[in-house]
C-alpha cells in the first residue's frame, strides 16, 4: 500500500479520489509552504476492505500505521507515547468530495498516562496535559468505544459543579486530572487496554473513522446531496497542535468571504483555549473580536493573508480550519465553502470581475441554482424580535416549531412549514434539516458543521439563541416568560439572527443587476455555441 506524506519537505500531490479532498487540499496548502502540520494519508480504496473485515485490509492497515507514525516521529523530533517527547496525533475522515461533519475524527491519539506525564515535562503546563487526556478519552470513548456523549456530559458537570466552576473552561489542571480518571473509570473496561497502548489506539481510531463512512447521518448526507458513487473516505493522521494551551492559543474556522451573503469580507470564529472540535460542532460560542485583538493582536492579518492566497490558488471562496499555538499559526484544513444560492450568484459575479474565474466556469457553477426563485425575502415591519443569535445563513423562515428530526418530518408531511430548534447544532440531524424551512439553535457559530450544512441547502439558520431554552423531551422552548409549543408558528431572520414569535409578514424582491449580468453571459455562451453553416 502505498503511504502519501504530508510536509516535512515530503510533500506528495495526489488527486482527490485516491486520498480523500481534504488531504489533496492538505498536501496542495504545504507545497505552497504554508504552515501545515505533518501528516500522513491511507487511501479511499482501503475503505471498502476495511468495513468488509478483509484481513489483508487489516494488515495493510497496520503496516501503514507503523510506516506513517515513523514518518511522523522524524518529522517532529518526537516519540510516540514517549514519556519525555510525546507526539499526539489527529485522526481524520477526507472523501473525495466534502462532507462537513458526517464523518469521524478522533483527537489527541497516543495520550497515555505516561504520555501525559510527558506533555507536563515537554511544555511545563500540566493544565494542557490533563486536558488532553480527558478529551482523548472522551473523543476516543465515543468514536471508538460507542459511548453515548451524555454520559461524559455528566462526568463533565458533575466535576464543574464539584468545584463550584461556571464550566470546564475553568478547571484547573489538578480539577481535570480528576475529571480525566473519572471519564477513565467510565471507559476502561470496555477499552480492552487500548488507553495505555497508543498504536492500539491508533488502528483502533483508524478503524473507526473508516467505518463512519456507513454511519446513518452519512449515509443520510449522501442520499440528500447526490454523492452515493463516493468509493469511501481517507484516513488522514497529522501532527496535533494545540490551540487549548492556554489564551495564546485558540482554535478557529474562517471563510475567505462572507459565504451566507456572498460580501468580499472574511468571516472569522475563533476560540480561545480550545481544540477544533469546540468549534465545529458548535458546542462553544467564538471569543468577540476584542478579546481576539487582546490575546492575539498579529492573527487576523496573518490570517488574512492566508485567505487570500488560499482563493487565488483555489479560485474560489475557502472554508479553513485553523489552531493558534502559543501565538503560531497553524493551517489544518482548507476546502470550497459551501454557500447559499445567493451567495453563489453573488461570488461568481465577483470572481469573474477579479479575474480569478471565466464567465463560462461562473455559469458552471450557478447552473444548478434556479435562477427565476433567486429571491431576496424581508420582513414586514416585524417589530422587536423575541430573541436574538447569531445569523450564520441568510434568509428568512416561517413554520411552525418542531424540537427534534422526527417532529420535523412529521410536521412537514402535513404540507406546513417546519423551523427545526434544538439545543445545539448536530449533524446528526440533517434529516430535519432536509424539511425545514430554517434552523435555530441556543448554542453555536457560524462555522459550526450544521450551520455549514444549512448555508449548502439554503436554510435560513440562527445559531447562539443563549436565551433560548429548548427541551426536545418536552417538545417546548421558554423564552423569559413566554413558552413556545411544538406547532406553534415562529420567524427567523438569518441575516440579523433574529428570532419571532408568530408568522410575520414578508416582501421579496429580486437581485435584477446580478440576474441581468448573468443573463448577458448566458446570451454569449448561447451565441458562442451557436454551430456555424458552411457555405457551398
């Protein structure tokens, strides 16, 4: 099997079908000599063999991982699980074409005990070492071990409330020392001695992340987006960095352009003291700008370089995944941002006056958006809003609440608009998400998997309701005083992040100057493929 390197003057360029998107745009961001993470890739055509149970599929697994690890070790200077240097590894899913968040990962692989002992001794900051473990146990104890994320949620609130903290960003390392044996003793016997064993954690996570791909919310996402004739995912395993070290570090998404409206401006969420995981998935809201510009003073304009060269390479809008470590940057992920239908239009249009992209690769890209229902709605003097969020896609929505997926479908079989609400933004639910007419949730940003998903289908969505208290048991919200039922109406504007109850009035209107410069390339396009008649 052959094994493709990532970085470390070992950079192989290979096509996206044989290694999975992310880790050809991988490989594609470390020959530019951007700030990558050393990394290596099993390849797609190891899926299949893999969730087959094919023995050679197994053995090859194992001799790649040996191979790769080695690799990895040069690279960095360190050991894995070793007790003076230890190096943590990611392990990540990549198909050929992107499925934001329907598939597995699983961070800080190779965190023993003694490995943890080692991190103090590396960079003298116990607090990043305990927390390493405990999100290694919990990352591996849910992807690998299938245990369901509540029980951790209790072992983690139980702790906060044992040391009287406001969350677990506020344990101190000797408080998630405890935590990590508590979440320990909750795993361990059905762990089978991987937690002291790092390359049995590590075949054991590859695994894993290669049977995601038959995942129901996988499966799901393909059935919905056309993309059934993917062969399978990748496995990437790359170098962690840590952006939980502390407030000089962070970990973040960016989008090279706004990619809810389509404005030529970037759009950052970064967290600080956190790995990438609390951002994706919603469950952190991002830092503001200020404590951003405090903290890290230099990161936006780094940052805006690299968004810009990453669209001149790419040609298009970029959708990256980033860690801060002690003030470095580190470039984890690039990929074509999803976008709503008028952030398309838009994005195309300003692409081709930029001379990034041709008027004919512009209407390539807009061709399966019905341009005629290119609308743009508004509200009707709606008055004050109920509640406000984050708007992370654009649009507005009018339904009736439905608390949970199966609502959600029930709701919409009878002909009504739907508006999906939940506590936190899950890909697990993207089959609500297919029948709703918008998305709201009480925790979240604008980068988080879901919210990605919504602005690809066109959803309006409003993430960070923080006042809005959902109980999906219960099938209501409360809202200071005010409940909301399940079926009752409610209006979301995703551009402002608003929230209201009852179905407001709306107008719409059309982008004509867009609609017409696109009509002009299409008259051309039509006139330049017009067959010529020879004369005789």
């Amino acid at each position: 099997m052959h094994l493709v390197r990532i970085g470390a003057e070992a950079t192989e360029l290979r096509p996206a079908e044989e290694i999975g998107a992310k880790a050809a745009n991988l490989a594609r961001m470390a020959a530019l000599g951007l700030p990558v993470p050393p990394a290596f890739v099993l390849p797609v055509r190891l899926c299949a063999d893999i969730i087959a149970g094919h023995a050679h599929a197994k053995q090859h697994l194992r001799e790649g991982l040996k191979e790769g690890i080695a690799f990895l070790e040069r690279a960095s200077g360190k050991r894995f699980g070793d007790r003076r240097q230890p190096l943590l590894v990611s392990v990540r899913s990549g198909a050929a074409r992107s499925m934001p968040g329907m598939l597995d990962t699983v961070l800080n692989v190779g965190c023993t005990s003694g490995a943890t002992h080692g991190l103090i001794r590396a960079t003298g900051r116990p607090r990043l070492a305990w927390d390493c473990r405990r999100r290694f146990l919990e990352s591996f104890g849910e992807t690998v071990l299938e245990v369901d994320s509540s029980a951790f949620a209790a072992c983690i609130a139980e702790r906060v409330g044992a040391e009287c903290a406001g969350s677990d960003r506020e344990l101190d390392s000797e408080a998630l020392e405890r935590l990590a044996g508590d979440e320990q003793a909750l795993i361990e016997d059905r762990a089978d001695g991987w937690l002291e064993d790092p390359f049995a954690q590590l075949e054991a996570a590859a695994e894993a992340v290669y049977r995601s791909w038959m995942s129901e919310r996988a499966r799901a996402y393909r059935s919905l987006q056309n993309l059934e004739a993917l062969a399978g995912t990748a496995v990437t395993v790359q170098t962690m960095v840590f952006g939980n070290g502390g407030l000089a570090s962070g970990a973040g998404v960016a989008f090279s352009r706004d990619p809810s409206t389509g404005a030529p401006r970037p759009m950052i969420d970064l967290v600080l003291d956190a790995q990438g995981e609390d951002v994706v998935s919603g469950r952190r809201a991002p830092d503001t700008a200020e404590a951003i510009a405090c903290e890290l003073p230099t990161i936006e304009h780094e940052l805006g370089e690299v968004l810009r060269r990453l669209e001149r390479e790419f040609a298009d809008v970029q959708d990256v995944e980033f860690t801060v470590e002690n003030g470095k940057l580190w470039i984890l992920q690039t990929r074509t941002a999803k976008r709503t239908p008028r952030a398309a239009a838009r994005i195309a249009i300003d692409l081709v006056h930029e001379g990034l992209i041709a008027t004919d690769e512009a209407l390539t890209r807009i061709a399966q958006i019905d341009l005629a229902s290119l609308t743009e709605t508004t509200l009707v003097a709606p008055g004050q809003p109920a509640t406000t969020g984050i708007g992370a896609s654009g649009g507005i929505g009018v339904g009736r609440a439905a608390f949970d997926s199966e609502s959600a479908q029930r709701l919409s079989a009878t002909g009504e608009p739907v508006i999906l609400l939940r506590p936190d933004t899950s890909t697990a639910d993207v089959a609500g998400f297919a029948v709703a007419a918008g998305i709201v949730t009480a925790v979240g940003a604008r980068t988080s998997h879901a919210a990605l998903v919504a602005r690809q289908m066109g959803k309006p969505c409003v993430v960070g309701c923080r006042d809005l208290k959902i109980d999906p048991v219960a099938k209501r919200a409360r809202l200071g005083d005010a409940v909301l039922a399940e079926g009752e109406w409610v209006t979301i504007e995703g551009d402002a992040g608003a929230l209201y109850l009852g179905r407001c009035e709306t107008a719409e209107t059309r982008p004509d100057a867009e609609l017409a410069e696109i009509a002009r390339w299409q008259s051309q396009d039509h006139r330049s493929k017009r067959p010529t008649v020879a004369v005789q």
